[in-house]
C-alpha cells in the first residue's frame, strides 16, 4: 500500500479524531447557539491524501442540536465510502510508518 499526501502524525491525528468522536451523541452540548456552531467549525475536519494513486478523503462532521452532538464520520476512496474505515485508516498509518 502507497500512502503519499500525509505525514504519520497527521494520520495518527485523523485516526485520534475519528476514535474520539465515536459515542458523541452522548454527549451534553454547549447551551448558547453560537457555543455549538464554534464546536461543530472547531471539531469538523477534512483529510486528503492517495492510497496506490487514488484519492482519499477522511472526514469528520460534527453537527450539534440543542441536545445532542452528532459525528458523521466517512472515508472516501475514490468513489467508494468504505465501511471499515477506522481499520482502513489504521492500516495506512502502518503502511505509512513501514516506509519511513
């Protein structure tokens, strides 16, 4: 596996986010709607890199309600969404220290 665009600690970040916003919707949101419109902008995030020379995106969408925060978390490649993605993301950071 090539895993060229990313650097490893910005591969363990994007792992490190992905696994802390897995059980978010138990969370208790900010009260004010201006406090849960920075947390979802502070913690929304994007990563583009390519595996064999196709396009990856990894990304996490944070929205929050009155209630509750809700993650959507995704891992295109190509076209494809993958359904493992915290394993797929796994393995390119092991690939990605393998090389350096």
């Amino acid at each position: 596996m090539n895993v060229q665009g990313i650097t490893v600690q910005e591969m363990k970040n994007c792992i490190e986010h992905f696994e802390k916003f897995a059980k978010t919707y138990f969370w208790n949101p900010p009260s004010s709607a201006s406090a849960r419109r920075w947390e979802e902008e502070r913690n929304t995030k994007s990563w583009n890199f390519t595996v064999d020379e196709i396009p990856v995106e990894a990304k996490v969408k944070i929205s929050c309600s009155c209630r509750n925060y809700y993650a959507y978390r995704s891992v295109k490649i190509g076209e494809e969404n993958k359904k493992m993605m915290i394993p797929f993301l796994k393995k390119c950071l092991s690939s990605l220290e393998e090389n350096n």
